[in-house]
C-alpha cells in the first residue's frame, strides 16, 4: 500500500478529504522523522514504538577493487511492534483450523455457546448444535499456533471442559 492508497482508505473511513488526510499523514511522518532525528522514541499504544538503535561496524568486500573494507557504524529507524499489532495480523493472515467443541451434559440445556480467547467471549458468535442424544457440538474455524482459554456458555452460566487443562481463571485450554 502506497501512501496515496492510505490517504485514499483513511479518507473513505473518516469522511475527510484525501487533501486533508493526506496533509494529516505528512504532518504525522514528519514529526515522526523529527523525533527520531532527536534521538527520540515514539509511542503508539496499542499499535508499536519507533525508535533508533545503533548498529555495528561491518566487514564487506570492496566492490572497486581487491580486499576488505570497512563499513562504519550508522544510526537506523526501527520499528517495534506491540502485541496488539502482532495479535491482529495473526488473526487476519494465519491458516486456520477446524476445532470441535463437544458439551456433553446439557440434556436439561436450552441454549450452550462456546465462547472464549478466540471470540471475544461472545456468547453469540459460536452457539452450539443440540444432537438427538442432548449433548452440544459446534465447529469453530480458529487461527493455528495458539493456546486458547474457552468455556461453554450454558444458558447464561460459564462451564469449564472438564476434559481439558485449567488456567488460573478456571478456564479450559487447548492448543491449536
């Protein structure tokens, strides 16, 4: 993505003019920049840290002649990111399993969810199939390379898997 694509996008979210966006962003880069220039460090909660770090002096080859030059050390821009970031570009880019979910005492339930890490423990976003026999199943698409906490929710109250690991909180995990 471009800059000008990123004014594009930001001005269709905000309502603003690509001019105005676009002028927002300079102004954005720009202080960045200055503050790097200081010797700085800048700070967006939730999202990373810019900051500059000093690298080493290297050895590189010579590409005007024979033999070995030395290459200085020099000042760079990093970037940092936090984990909020790093959590959702997992979300929206890592290959994605099936996991099953089976609840199976709730003969007297009305309504079970399974709810957890992966859905915001929303109680709406993953209910769960009654089967003839009364016990709960649901399949649930869920980014791979995690451990997840979920419980099930059975008609308002929380209940833990009681065929899986506890945390701390009492809830159930299983890694994907």
């Amino acid at each position: 993505m471009t800059k000008d694509e990123l004014s594009k996008q930001v001005s269709e979210k905000t309502g603003l003019t690509r001019k105005e966006v676009t002028a927002v962003l300079n102004s954005a880069l720009e202080a960045i920049t200055d503050e790097l220039g200081r010797g700085g460090s800048v700070y967006l909660r939730g999202f990373g840290c810019f900051e500059t770090k000093l690298g080493r002096p290297r050895r590189a080859r010579n590409p005007q002649g024979e033999g070995v030059m030395v290459i200085p050390q020099r000042v760079r821009p990093v970037f940092r990111a936090y984990d909020d970031l790093k959590d959702a570009v997992h979300e929206s880019l890592a290959p994605r399993t099936p996991v099953d979910f089976l609840f199976l005492d709730g003969r007297a339930a009305t309504r079970v969810a399974v709810v957890g890490s992966f859905n915001s423990w929303d109680v709406s976003a993953n209910p769960m199939e009654r089967l003839p026999d009364g016990s709960w199943v649901a399949e649930v698409m869920i980014p791979s390379g995690q451990v997840i906490a979920y419980m099930f929710d059975v008609d308002g109250i929380r209940v833990s898997d009681p065929s899986a690991k506890k945390n701390e909180k009492g809830h159930s995990l299983r890694r994907v």
